[in-house]
C-alpha cells in the first residue's frame, strides 16, 4: 500500500481542525497513558517514564507507561490507534511502527497515517556498526576489505525488518560480501553472542556501544544517518566514510489516535517541545545516541512524507521481505 501526498495534507489538515460545534473539554481532565515501542525497561520505556514524570509535574495529572510488547510494535501501535480519540493515551515509538513494518506488511491492523495523530518528532539518531574490540579492522572500509577475504560472516541485529537489518542487507548488496542476517529479540541477546564469538559482526544503538566501548569489548567502525552523535563524536558517519544510502534517521515520535480535539494536540505538541528543551531531559535523550528535536505535528507529518519513499527504497535496495 502507498501512503499518497494526498493522505499525508489530510493528516496534517486534521492535526489544525477545530471542532465544529460545542467547546472542548479541559485537557487533561484525566489519568494520561503513554504506550511505549518495546519491552518494559528498554531505552523507549524509560525515556517514557522521563517525559512522565515531566509532564505529570506540568499537567497535575497521573502519567501510567504501559509498555504492550511484541509483534515488531504492532501490538502498541494498534493499541492506540483504537483508544478514545481524547488525548490521553498517546504512543511513543520508532519507525518500525509507522514506516518498516507497513512497507514490509500492508495488511496491518492498523493505518499509520488515517488512524494517527503526529504529536513531535522528540529526537533523531541511527544504529552503528559494531564489532568485538580485537577484530582486525577499525572502520567500515577495512572491514569490508576484511569481509571480501574471510567470506561468509554473520551479524545479529534485534529483529527482522529493524532499521539495522535493512542497513546490513545494504551494506551486503552494495559490496558484494556474503553478510548473513541473525534476528534476536532483543539487542543484548545479539551482543551476547558477538561477545561469545558465534556472530562475526552486529549493530548497536549508540548508547549500548558506548557502555561496551567504554567496558573494552567492543569496536564501532560507523553509524548510520543524517550525522555524528554527540555522545561518541569520534565515530564517522557511513556517509564519511564514501558509503550511500544509508544517511536515514531513525527517530523518537509520539502520537495520539486520529480525530483528537485540536486542543489536545496542541497542549502535547508545546509540552513535549518545552520538555525536550530541559536540560535533563536532553540528556537522556543524548546519553542514548539520539539528538534532541522536539518539532511541531505539521514539521512531524513533512519529515514522515520525506522519509517513507526514502525507506521504502531502502528497503527494495536490501531486498528484504516480510517472512
């Protein structure tokens, strides 16, 4: 299924509509809840619990994080795409959710566009490519000239589809290496197995290659996207190092069911900018490899449209399928 222009301007147009009759109510008037991508205690989870606690203090009302695990985020996704369209259930997510899983299946439960409200894009990074901290090769292009001699070596990421995944399957194309995918649940589970020499390479978010890093067990030899990321600075980009295609963002984004009162999108929209913008929180958001952003619902909708034709060819490009 393609997501048209003209479904991208109704999405937006809905994002500024204001009720034809009667006056909205008071928002929040009750308990918020803020579904989050992945499992609890993973980098979303928690990132959810920060912005709770912030705008608990802000809106005098209860924040629950009620992480639905699985399915890629389908099990989330779906969630709130049928919750009250009041504003008070929102879902904090990945592109997985939104871009990936709906080229790969098109046949969700869900709509990404007609079914959501964008809230803000809060930030921006990219996986990397990582390796054990001895492998003999310290960037991209040496591990290529490594890979074409070895031949067939395996990488884990955490799931079929995932960003990493479609970076891996580019990267084998591209190069013409023999690059064999593994799936794991999760990202420790890979690392594990990297660490314990079953796996020849994998991919990391910046925060976890940091903290292995740091601990002298892992290398990181590029990371994908737009640009460096201010906690490993020293790390070039894919582009840097003469590697297309694989400048896309990941992000961090919110949204609400579609139909929720103008009112409400723009109180979420001003807190999670004036939320972003604290200090702490730009922190966190740093201290996980992301770069803070925190744009308005319209700007949110615009680097969507931007993104999904580019990750759709991406996808193509890595010959990826769902399985």
């Amino acid at each position: 299924m393609q997501v048209s222009r003209r479904q991208f301007t109704t999405a937006a147009l809905a994002a500024a509509a204001f009720p034809a009759l009667g006056q909205a109510p008071a928002f929040p008037s009750k308990v918020i809840r803020i579904v989050p991508f992945g499992t609890a205690g993973g980098p979303i989870d928690t990132l959810a619990r920060v912005y709770g606690d912030k705008l608990a203090a802000r809106w005098s009302q209860p924040v629950i994080v009620e992480p639905k695990p699985g399915a890629s985020g389908i099990i989330a996704a779906d969630f709130v795409a049928k919750a009250p369209p009041d504003g008070h259930t929102v879902l904090m997510t990945l592109p997985l959710t939104h871009v990936n899983v709906h080229i790969l299946q098109p046949r969700l439960p869900y709509d990404p566009v007609r079914d959501f409200q964008p809230l803000s894009m809060v930030a921006t990074g990219g996986p990397m490519l990582v390796a054990r901290a001895n492998a003999p090769y310290s960037n991209v292009r040496e591990f290529i000239e490594y890979a074409k001699k070895k031949g067939r070596m395996t990488y884990g990421t955490w799931g079929q589809g995932s960003t990493a995944h479609l970076f891996g399957e580019l990267l084998r194309r591209q190069t013409g290496t023999e690059l064999v995918h593994v799936a794991y649940k999760a990202e420790a589970a890979a690392h594990a197995d990297l660490f314990g020499e079953a796996l020849d390479f994998a991919w990391a978010n910046p925060s976890t290659a940091r903290g292995h890093t740091q601990g002298g067990k892992m290398k990181v030899l590029g990371i994908t996207g737009t640009g460096r990321v201010t906690i490993m600075p020293n790390v070039m980009t894919f582009k840097e190092q003469g590697f297309d295609g694989f400048d896309i963002d990941s992000w961090i984004g919110l949204y609400a069911p579609a139909g929720t009162q103008a009112a409400a999108v723009q109180a979420w929209a001003t807190a999670l900018r004036e939320v972003t913008a604290m200090p702490d929180v730009a922190a966190r958001l740093t201290g996980y490899g992301f770069e803070p952003l925190g744009n308005t619902p319209a700007q949110f909708v615009e680097r969507y449209r931007q993104d999904y034709p580019r990750m759709a060819e991406l996808i193509k490009a890595a010959g990826v399928t769902a399985e």
